[in-house]
C-alpha cells in the first residue's frame, strides 16, 4: 500500500448489527479453542503423558510444557509481522483468518493420532500459532466492518459474544466428565501413582467434540462481509513490498518516530505477560495450586466467564467514550487484584491453605473485569495507534509484545516453580511464589501506559496516525 488515503476511503462508514454479528461468531470459536483446548485439555494431559513416559518430577514435567508453550509463541513473534504485513498489501484479512482457523483445528485433531508427549507438543505448535495468526488476521477486520465511533462497541459485542465459547468449554467439560469420569490430578498421580492411577479418557473424548463445537459457532462467520482493497500484483510483487512494509514499521516503532505506539506497545507487553501468565495456568492453578477438583474449577472459571462477558459488554460502550488508555489502567488494576487474591489462595501453612479454594470465586468479579477488556482494549489501541494502511502489521507488532510476553511467562513462571521445588516448598507454594512476580509486571506496565498520549479525540474527529499533534 502506498497511501493511507487509499484505505481511509473503504473503511467502513456504516455499521450493520447483522454483519457484526456474522464477524463475532469467529470470537465465540476462538475462544472455546482458548478455553476447551488450551486450557482445559491440552496443559493437565501433556503432564499426565510426560509421567507416562518415565519423568518422575511435577517440576521437570512443568520445565517441558513450558518450554514447547515458550517455543510456540517464539514462532508467532517471528513470523506475526511479516504475515501481518503481507495481509495489509494484499488487501485482505478474512481468508487468513479462515486459513488460520483450518490450521489450529487440524492440528488439534492430530492430537489424537498418539497419545504421545513429544507429539502432543509438536501438534501443539501448530495449533496455537493457527490460533494466535487468526486471532491478528481478525481484529485487524474492524475498520472495514464498523464505523470510527462505534468501534468499540462494535469490539465489545464481540467480546461479549467470545463467552459463548467460554461456556462452552466449561459446558463441554462438565459433559465429557459426567460420561467419562474427570481426569487424575496431575499432582496426585505425581504424588502417588498406585494410589492415583493414570486416566485421561475424558481430555482425550474432549478433543474432537470441541473441535466439532468450534467448526459450528465458525460458520457464520463466513457470510461476514468484509470491505477489501484487493491488489492487482503477484504474489512475489506483494511479498516484496510486505518485505518493505514491515521495515519501515519496524523503524517508526523502535526508532523513536511513533513514540506514542511504543509507549503502548511496553505496556502491553508488561501487563499482558502478567495477565497471559494468569490465564495460561490459570485452570492448573486452581486445580494443583488452590486444591480444588477439576469440576469445581470449573465453577471458579463459570462465573469469571460470565462477569467477563458483562464487563466485556461496559469496557466497549467506555471506549468509545473514554479511550484505551483510562480503559487499560482500570484493567489492569483489576487483574492486580485478582492476582493477589490468587496467590493467597494457593499459600499453605503448615501443609494447610491459608484460605480455601472458595475465596477464588469472588475474585472472579476482578478476572471478569481484567479479562473481558483485554483484547478489546489492545484491539483499539492499535486502530488509534496505527496508519491506516498498517494496521495489520501493527497488529503483528502487538502480537509480538504479547507472544514474547507469553515466551517470558512460561519460562519466568517455570524458573521460580524451581526455586521453589528447591527450597522444597510444597507444589501449592510453588505456584504461590511463582505468581507473585507478576504484580511487579502489572506496575511496570502501567508507568509505561502513563506516559501514552492519548489520541482518542483526534481518532473520533476522524484523524488517523501520524496525528498533527506530534508534528
């Protein structure tokens, strides 16, 4: 792309309800992905099969899933970018996200193929970096769906409509549970073995039928209509200028020409490396750190969900008024809290928690706060932050914040689990002691968000980056 003009011109003046609705259903399947898959399945069976394979410890167990999880999203911050960039010249994002969905789904399937570590892990690889490249492919779709000053409304219905997969993970859980038993504890069969034989039946049975689950809530999305400015060139032509495209952001982020998108881009990267780290363990946690059964962290994970829904809904109305800015202070102010209240519930004394796994259920009021704003939020920094004709590469950039983030938060929080295995804390303590850096991320996020000019205004009044203000 040349001129930002070119694309202000096909940005969407209207908003149709109908078409956001068609375009939030790809929301509600990524999510239950998220959900289903990455949380509830795919962390407590890869620990199951590393035991199954002869490693004897929780803590080296942990070490490896971690480690392919770091590698995952090493992957995504690799390539976001350029796919990014490639997207913008060619003038289209629904095919990628169609192509990226394809991806995280068969790979997912393939998990099925051997009930093996080493190919959980590599099945995992691709699925995830299907799921991170779509998930940039379609927030980058707003401009061209909605109308400037209800964008965030627009971004918060499909938040709001992203908890449909949330309950239907949950959903689908309690349901593969009550057919097939819940699966054993990572922490007990570590323990204990004979006392706690190995059975993932239920994880196993979840697979396909969440997939199934995912393809259905997907279809609509196809009728979505998305406005495209398609370019005329090859293939190679439109690499080659994706190749350019995606130097010359790179150099008005880091170079000091878009400061403000730089400011955006540390914060991100800060407070969302404490949030994915919450949510990356957020099930196991409760299970092996709070002491609670796989069926009641469900109830913990159920009413977060729904509280996230209703905060999703409130965050999209106040960015179109407010900003991202205020918006992600108060976020990440609520995440804090939920942080907090998570390390408390995981401390135990004298072999007993200091509080039962029960306190983790108010706290669900912060999660839902901290949770159902996130995306949304990010998803309008970057429409405010970026030229028009770059906000996919823009996009891939944040992706690289938050998938470097999510490289950090496995690794951290594995490196003090060690510390804590070998002072010889007990597991729950480990993931206590484990959580508490994350507060410190949470802080430091929000100096660098402080220091953001907001262009909320400039944005509304139809100005786009580079804003005159700077100049």
């Amino acid at each position: 792309m040349s001129e930002s003009n070119d694309i202000t011109v096909i940005e969407a003046k209207k908003t149709s309800l109908r078409n956001v609705f068609l375009w939030s259903s790809y929301d509600a399947a990524d999510t239950l992905f998220s959900q289903g898959i990455l949380s509830i399945v795919f962390q407590p069976l890869v620990l199951l099969l590393a035991f199954e394979m002869g490693v004897s410890s929780y803590w080296q167990a942990f070490a490896l899933m971690s480690t392919f999880m770091a590698v995952s999203n090493l992957l995504v911050a690799i390539f976001g970018p350029l796919i990014g960039a490639l997207s913008d010249t060619i003038g289209k994002r629904k095919s990628g996200v169609i192509i990226a969905a394809a991806v995280m789904c068969g790979a997912t399937l393939l998990f099925m193929v051997w009930m093996n570590f080493w190919w959980l892990c590599i099945c995992f690889l691709f699925a995830n970096f299907g799921y991170q490249a779509g998930r940039m492919f379609y927030d980058s779709m707003i401009p061209f769906i909605s109308k400037t000053e209800e964008r965030g409304r627009t971004s918060g219905i499909s938040g709001a409509l992203s908890f449909i997969g949330t309950f239907a993970g949950l959903g689908l859980a309690q349901l593969v549970y009550g057919i097939w038993g819940q699966f054993s504890k990572p922490t007990d069969v570590f323990e204990d073995h004979i006392a706690t034989p190995i059975d993932y039946t239920s994880l196993y049975w979840m697979i396909p039928i969440t997939v199934g689950v995912i393809a259905l809530f997907a279809i609509p999305f196809f009728f979505s209509k998305e406005k495209t400015s398609e370019s005329q060139k090859s293939f190679k032509e439109n690499l080659s200028l994706a190749s350019k495209d995606y130097k010359t952001t790179f150099g008005e982020i880091f170079k000091g020409k878009n400061k403000n998108a730089l400011y955006f881009i540390l914060g991100w990267f800060f407070i969302t490396d404490a949030a994915n780290t919450t949510i990356l363990y957020m099930n196991i946690m409760i299970i092996d750190g709070a002491g609670a059964s796989p069926g009641q962290a469900l109830i913990v994970m159920a009413v977060g969900g729904v509280l996230s829904m209703v905060g999703a809904i409130i965050v999209g109305f106040l960015l179109d008024k407010w900003g991202p800015k205020k918006n992600f202070i108060i976020n990440a102010c609520a995440w804090f809290i939920a942080v907090v209240i998570g390390i408390l519930a995981c401390i135990e004394v004298n072999g007993e928690p200091l509080l039962p796994w029960q306190v983790l259920i108010p706290s669900a009021f912060f999660i839902g706060v901290g949770f159902g704003g996130l995306w949304i939020i990010g998803r309008q920094f970057v429409l405010e932050v970026a030229p028009p004709d770059r906000v996919t590469q823009y996009q891939g950039f944040k992706q690289i914040a938050g998938r470097v983030s999510a490289i950090v938060s496995p690794l951290m929080f594995l490196g003090f689990m060690a510390i804590g295995a070998s002072i010889g804390l007990s597991i729950p303590n480990q993931f206590a002691i484990a959580l508490s850096p994350l507060l410190l991320f949470f802080i430091i996020g929000y100096f660098f968000i402080r220091k953001y000019v907001s262009v909320h205004k400039e944005y509304l009044a139809g100005e786009r980056a580079p804003y005159k203000k700077f100049q």
